[in-house]
C-alpha cells in the first residue's frame, strides 16, 4: 500500500480532511490528519476514526501506523498552516 492510497481512503472518509502520510518502506506510515469531524473527540476516538477508514490494511498492509490527528482550529493553534 502507497502512501497516496493511505491518504485517499482517510480522505474519502473524512471530507475535507487535510491529510498527510509518510513511509520508507511502503509498510510503516506515518500519517498527519487534520480533520473538523475530530471537534470535540478524545484522542482514541479520532484514532478509531483513522484506523476505521483503513479497514482490513491496518494490520495487513499497514504493518504500523504512527497518528497526528488535529482538528482545524487546534492545527491552526500550532502555528501550523
């Protein structure tokens, strides 16, 4: 699994996510996903969110998966843009 393909099923289920991967060796990601539906969610939750996007990969496909996950306005907070 590519990094894009990671990125696109993050994206499709949380519209209007900022989402960024990473990964060496097309097996360990690391992911960075800003998103307005985690407004109001725990950590664990906005992390389930993710892993549930991913489905059967996390596990298979997704060996490891390292998780930022922001919403907007705490992103924005950061300094970040």
């Amino acid at each position: 699994m590519t990094p894009d393909e990671i990125r696109n099923r993050i994206e499709a289920a949380l519209p209007g996510a900022r989402v960024e991967v990473r990964s060496d060796d097309h097996v360990h990601f690391a992911a960075l996903v800003v998103a307005p539906q985690f407004d109001g969610r725990r950590t664990m939750q906005r992390h389930q969110m993710v892993y549930g996007a991913l489905g059967a990969a996390v596990g298979r496909e997704i060996h490891a998966l390292s998780l930022d996950t922001a919403t907007p306005a705490e992103w924005a907070g950061r300094g970040a843009g």
